[in-house]
C-alpha cells in the first residue's frame, strides 16, 4: 500500500507527516509536523495547516467556494493547531471579500461538517456532526453547536455560547448563552459550560444578571444596551455591550419574546 496517494512536488510538509491510500495533497499545499492526512481526503492548492491536525478519510479542504461571485482569484484556508476534522467534512476557500476561510486551534469538527468560504472559526470549538456554516460567519472561541444546526451567512456567534442540536439560527447568538428552540431562542447563561471552563459563580452570577436586562426585561435591545451601559463596567458588560453593537443581524430573541425586537 506505500505511496497509493498522490503528493505534489509542490506541496510542503513538516516533519513525521502521515498520508493514507489515495489521499489528494496539491500544489501550494502546507501541512505542519506530526499530521496525519486519512484515505481519501483531499487537499486543495491553497491550504495551510498547522501542527498535530488529524484529516479523517474523505474530508476536502480548500475547494473553491460554492459562491457564484467567486471567479477563480487566489485564496487560501488556514487552519491552525491541533484540531481534528472528522469524515466528509468540507471546508471551503475563501472569496476576494476577505481572501481566506480561518480555523483556529484544539477544534473538533464532526463528520459531515460544512465551513463555507470566508468564515472563521475561532479555537477550543466543538462543531457536531452535520453542522453547516453559510458564508461569512464569524464563530468564537469555546462554541459548541449540537448537530444538524444550520447558520445562515454572515451570522454572529460569540463566545462560550452552546447550541441544541437541529438550531435554525438566522441571528446573532451573544456571548456565554445556549439556545434552542424554534425559531432559536434564549435558553439562559451556559452555567454549565462556564463552571468547566474555571469562572467563578461570581462571574456566573454576573452574565445572568446582564441577561435578565437584555432578554427578561420586555425592554426593545436598544434600551437594554443603554441599561448595561449605565452599570458598573466590567469585563463582561462590556464584552456583551460590544458584540450587541456590533450586532449587524440582530440578535436571537428571548424565550419569553413573541415577535423579534430591535
């Protein structure tokens, strides 16, 4: 079975890299040290990947975009370290809006995950299987989205935020929450994964009582970041007042909310 791949001449590899049967690597291809590239998968021009990465069988990244704008110009697809990418899962280039699709470090990517071109996905995140990103998301570091979830282009999802499988999420999903439901919706503060992760009860305390403001209150967003402004500024009010500026999408609504507030 030696060498039942193809490797281009034109592709860097680091040290003790493993390539399986009939893997795919390309030109202008970087691969880090002590990666291993699993049966079938393949590789396109374009990507660069960091240390310790496992590729299961069939995964394929660095395709060009499924975008109909996309009209060949270079990009890449970087991914960083020490993340595993399971089976099928596909990762797309990016287009000339941004020049690249980005995956952080100690990623699990289930099988049948889709990335599409220009996203970034942060570090430390947990993408279930079947999960697919539409183009132009931004997700953050520590997120965890339950499988089968599906997000629209150019949605927003903060930090530490958790997701329950089969989420429909056309809104932006604030830092340090989960959500669920349908349409997704606020379902409280991730205590739990907040506990793993070394905050404080304290801390805890703290996000919940933004929380009430922003999705408990009946106040429109607008008059609840006016509210969290006004508190005492502390690192949490004002992670959570930046992204709720910030956020082009709007945000998800509270599980108590009839209609979406603005």
């Amino acid at each position: 079975m030696e060498n039942m791949y193809f490797l281009s001449e034109k592709a860097t590899l680091g040290k003790n890299v493993k390539i399986e049967p009939f893997a795919v690597i390309y030109d202008d291809v970087v691969i880090g040290d002590n990666c291993s590239i699993g049966a079938g998968a393949v590789l396109f021009p374009g990507v660069r990947m960091g240390n310790n990465c496992r590729v299961f069988p069939g995964a394929s990244i660095g395709a060009i975009p499924q975008d109909l704008k996309f009209d060949g110009e270079y990009t890449t697809v970087e991914i960083g370290n020490n993340n595993t990418i399971r089976e099928y899962v596909t990762i797309n280039r990016g287009t000339a809006v941004s020049g690249k699709t980005v995956v952080g470090d100690n990623n699990l990517i289930m099988a049948y995950v889709h990335i599409a071109h220009d996203c970034i996905v942060g570090s430390n995140c947990v993408l279930a299987n079947n999960t697919t990103l539409a183009g132009h998301i931004i997700i953050e570091d520590y997120v965890i989205t339950g499988g089968m979830s599906a997000i629209h282009q150019f949605v927003h999802v903060g930090q530490h935020a958790i997701m329950a499988g089969g989420s429909l999420v056309d809104k932006d999903i604030p830092p340090f929450v989960k959500v669920g439901k349908f349409p997704v919706s606020y379902c409280g503060v991730n205590s739990v994964g907040l506990h793993r992760r070394g905050f404080s009860q304290e801390e805890i305390n703290e996000i919940q009582s933004i929380y009430r403001i922003v999705f408990q209150s009946g106040l429109l967003y607008s008059r609840a970041l006016e509210e969290i402004k006004s508190l005492k500024q502390t690192k949490f009010t004002n992670i959570i007042a930046t992204f709720m500026e910030k956020a082009d999408r709007g945000l998800i609504r509270g599980f108590n909310s009839v209609e979406t507030r603005s």
